[in-house]
C-alpha cells in the first residue's frame, strides 16, 4: 500500500466516525446543560418553597411555626432553621433542634445544641423560682398534668409576647415566662399592655428594653400587693420581683449569673 493509499485510508476511517464523535459530543452538551437548567429549576423551587414558608415563621399557632422550621430542614436549609429557632428563642423548635443535635454533620449538631443552651436558660430561671433548682421538678409535673400544660402554655406566651414587643434578651424573655408561670398568662398579658402604654414597644433598643423591663416589674410589684396573693407579698417581692430587677438593673441579658 502506497503512502497515498495509507493517507486516504487514515481520512476515510475519521469521515466514518466523525458523525459518531460529533453525535456523542452534542449529546454530552445537551446533556450538561439539561442538568444545568435542572438544578437551577430546582433551587427557584426551593426559594420559592422557602418564601411560601416565611408566614408560618410568624404564626400563632405554634404548630405551624414547627412545620415551617421542620421543612427548612428537610429542604436542606439546616443551618437556617436552626438560626431563625434561637433568633426568635421559639420553643415549638425544640423537637427540630433535639434532632438535628442527635443526627447529622457535626457542625449541625454543635449549632443544635447550641441553640438548646439559648433556649434553656429563660426555663432554669423560672425553674428555679418555681422549684427552687434548675431543672425543675419533673415528678410533680408528671403528677399534676394541668400544671404542667400551664406552664408550657406560659412559656409559649412569653416567646409570642417578646418576639410582638421586639425583646430579644433572655433575661427579657425570662421575666415574661416567669409572670405568666406565677400568675397566669391573663393577668401577665394585661401587666404587658399596661405597661406598653407608657412604654410603647417596639423594643429596639437595649436601653429601650431595659425601661419596660422595669416598668413591667414595677406594675407586677404593685399587682402582688392586691388579691389573693397579698398576704405573700412580702416573699414574693424579696425572692422574685427583687431578684428580676437586679439582673436587670446589673445587664445580665445572657443571664450568666444563673446556676
């Protein structure tokens, strides 16, 4: 075979699987950008999912507010439900947050548990004034059921009530859920909007915050000393209402103090 043969043989062989070639690259083009346009349609989806969400943030009824947390975190969005759970210091992501500490990457379940500690500290101060330590007392709970859905129904209202008012401290939201523990969500809820009339919220400010703290405080002191309760007044200033205004008047917002 001349090296003429050999040129045309070597050029009829690439004409045959040129076709083949091209066909494969076009194909594997397609293919990349189909997977491109893919994934994008998938993250529109998934904002768009996520804005759908964004009113049950804010819902009454905490159940809702425990979905919405939930489906961030089945759409990937971890890190974000737990930030929006401990911003807001939202009970009903408790259950989100007990189980992204027990399961996934170790970077979510430190962020997890850290979220449980900032949820925590606003129920060992009313623990302690309730049970006198602070993890409570399970026991008498588990006797008295109604008491224990009273409580759990306060500490709800003190996580909507702060969250309406702009309090974003624990100590804040401390003293809102220990007023309900003690005297019920009705009478705390009017303390509230006495106390918002000469005290408008919202509460953006720390030294905005501190002033109703103290004017709540001051309203709940003169409440205690009327009804029922009046004849532990004396009590009830000294180891309460005494102690709340001095965590609030020393500015321990994180409650470091509290043991």
């Amino acid at each position: 075979m001349t090296n003429e043969q050999k040129k045309k043989d070597v050029w009829d062989k690439m004409a045959s699987v040129t076709p083949l070639l091209l066909g494969i690259l076009v194909t594997g083009i397609g293919a990349l950008f189909t997977h491109v346009y893919n994934f994008q349609q998938l993250q529109l989806n998934q904002i768009a999912a996520l804005n759908n969400l964004r009113p049950l943030l804010t819902a009454e009824n905490p159940q809702d507010r425990e979905f919405a947390y939930s489906s961030f975190v089945a759409l990937g969005y971890e890190g974000l439900a737990i930030r929006l759970i401990e911003i807001q210091r939202d009970q009903t992501g408790r259950s989100v947050l007990v189980q992204l500490k027990n399961a996934g990457p170790a970077e979510t379940r430190e962020k997890a548990a850290a979220a449980l500690e900032v949820l925590d500290e606003a129920q060992k101060l009313v623990n302690i004034f309730e049970f006198g330590k602070p993890e409570g007392n399970e026991a008498s709970d588990q006797q008295d059921p109604s008491l224990a859905a009273a409580f759990e129904k306060g500490k709800a209202w003190a996580q909507d009530a702060a969250r309406e008012l702009g309090i974003s401290s624990k100590l804040g939201i401390a003293i809102l859920f220990d007023t309900a523990a003690h005297i019920g969500v009705r009478r705390a809820q009017k303390l509230k909007e006495m106390t918002s009339k000469s005290m408008p919220p919202p509460l953006d400010t720390q030294d905005k915050e501190k002033a109703w703290l103290t004017e709540y405080l001051n309203q709940r002191n003169e409440a205690m000393k009327k009804g029922p309760a009046a004849a532990f007044y004396p009590a009830i200033k000294k180891h309460r209402i005494d102690k709340l205004r001095n965590l609030v008047e020393a500015g321990d917002w994180d409650l470091n103090t509290i043991e």
